[in-house]
C-alpha cells in the first residue's frame, strides 16, 4: 500500500522533494516496519535524499546534504538484498556521504569494492560515473 501512494512515488523517483513531507514520514515509518526489503528501499530513497543538497521551491531556500543522516540510512539499506543497481546507486550515496565529511579514503574505497565486486553488474557503471561527476564538481 505504502508504494502505491503517488507522493512516495514521486519522491522515491526524484529521490527527494522539499514538499513531499508526507512522503518522508511514511518512508521513515518503513524503515521500522515488518518488511525488510521494502525498509531497504525506503531508506535507500532516504539516504540519497540526505546525501545531496536539495532546494525548496515554496520556501525558496536551498537544504544542505546531511552525510551523517545519508550514511545511516544507506548503510541500513545496504544490509539488505536489494536489486543490483540500486545497490550499486546506494553505495555511490554512500561514498559521496563519506567524502562530504572529508573521508575521501573512505569514499575511494567504497568505489574500488563497488568496481572490483561487480564491474559488469547492473547500474555499477552509472553509480561510479555519477559518484567521479560529483567529485570532479564539487565545490573545494
């Protein structure tokens, strides 16, 4: 039922949303729920929601990332057996959330396991690709 909601809908697909607050709430409630692969999944959308910046637009401010709240939540989810490429898209997350709180040691290893463990599985290309992007622009 918690899936078929349109507002968790859209903010699992956006992979946030300043204004979906409902959707947040029963995310969270998710992750203490009895299922625990749907618990993986809401706290992967969590956790990719925390790790980037975000911007409000009815409020017109902008929301800093949270590495710390990213990284509980994504290695909650990483606890589970989720599908390849979320998995994949889960632990970039997570090495950015690292590298956010100037752990790049961390983050590189994060990187080097997700590139060694499954370099042809699904999504470990785009999940490195957007984890090198973010790195290459981040502000330093």
């Amino acid at each position: 039922r918690l899936l078929l909601n349109p507002e968790v809908q859209l903010f699992l697909r956006a992979l946030g949303g300043e204004y979906l607050t409902a959707a947040r709430q029963q995310l969270d409630e998710a992750t203490r729920g009895p299922s625990p692969l749907l618990g993986a999944y809401a706290h992967y959308g969590l956790g990719a929601y925390f790790a980037q910046n975000g911007r409000d637009f009815v409020a017109q401010r902008m929301r800093s990332a949270n590495p710390v709240q990213a990284e509980a939540h994504l290695q909650a989810a990483l606890q589970q057996p989720m599908g390849g490429a979320i998995a994949a898209q889960a632990q970039a997350y997570l090495a950015r959330s690292y590298d956010e709180r100037g752990e790049g040691a961390r983050a590189d290893s994060v990187i080097r396991r997700l590139r060694t463990r499954d370099p042809g599985g699904p999504g470990v290309r785009p999940a490195i690709e957007t984890f090198e992007a973010y790195r290459r622009n981040r502000p330093r």
